[in-house]
C-alpha cells in the first residue's frame, strides 16, 4: 500500500509514544493536509483570474443570493463568518477593482447594500466553472459512491463541531 506523509507520522509517534491511542491523526491529520493541499490548488484557479479564494468567496455569495446579486455587509460576513473588518477588506478590494458596488438601502437610509456590478457578474460567472472543474480534478480519485460518503461522514465532523463550538462558547 502506498504511504502518505500521514502515516509516517503516526509511525513516528507509535515508535516515539507508543502508550498514546494515534488513530484520530489518521483522520485530522489527513484533513488538514487535504486542505493545504487543496486551498494551495483553488488560489491557483482563484489567481487566473486576479482575485484570492476570499474574494470569490464574496463575489460568490453575491451570485447565489441571486439577482439583483444584492446583499448588505453584515449578511456577507455572517455568511463567511468574518469579522466585520474582515469584510471591510475584501469589500474594499473588489470595489477598487470594479467588481462589486455598495449601494444605498432603499428601505433604510442608513444602511447600504453591497452588489455585483457588470463586470464582477462576469467574472464570477467564468471564475464558477473554473472552480468546478478544478474541484472536480481534486476529486477525481473518489468513484460516486465514495464521494458520497465522504461527503456525508464530513457532514457529521462538521455539524459536531459546530455543536461543540456553539457549547463552549454558552
């Protein structure tokens, strides 16, 4: 069986603490390095098309909430979960590129609303089914019934740990 940098450092510390139970960083670790592996592989796609993965993580958002491709700053950096600083920052970045506008509330004069413009509707449009075909690449490797059940496993990791996070933070 062909080995990955995880398992050589299960075997490290089955050599160096073999009293410690090392099964959990056969997953964990395996996620982690999945996930340096794969942003590496997406900012790469993001780059073709002068923007970082999280500012198309915004010009995504803006596309799916469909049009008129509208939402206000705080609905973007609750759905990102990004401070509002944060936002700020890549709200600014794509402004100056022409990508996204902030608009006045027509309801609350107050408020404003962050939308695509022509051109940021454009970008996302070609940056999607390049990200798509990338993913796709990243997991080719998995038959249908594996990608499934890999999706759903993660799920499961995923919603206990937004169970545990929302208990520790009561």
């Amino acid at each position: 069986m062909e080995r990955d940098p995880v398992d050589r450092i299960m075997e490290q510390w089955r050599n160096g603490r073999p009293d410690l139970d090392h099964a959990p960083v056969a997953i964990v670790g395996r996620v982690n390095l999945l996930s340096q592996l794969m942003t590496a592989e997406l900012e790469r796609t993001f780059a073709t098309f002068g923007i970082s993965h999280g500012l198309f993580d915004v010009l995504a958002s803006l596309r799916r909430a469909g049009p008129p491709y509208r939402l206000s700053p705080t609905a973007l950096f609750q759905q990102l979960l990004l401070s509002s600083g944060g936002m700020t920052h890549r709200l600014d970045k794509l402004e100056h590129a022409g990508l996204v506008e902030r608009l006045p509330d027509p309801e609350d004069r107050r408020a404003l609303h962050v939308g695509l413009t022509p051109k940021g509707l454009a970008l996302v449009d070609r940056a999607i089914e390049a990200h798509l075909a990338n993913e796709e690449r990243l997991i080719a490797a998995l038959g249908p019934e594996q990608r499934d059940a890999l999706a759903a496993l993660l799920r499961t990791l995923v919603l206990a740990q937004n169970r545990q996070s929302e208990e520790r933070s009561e």
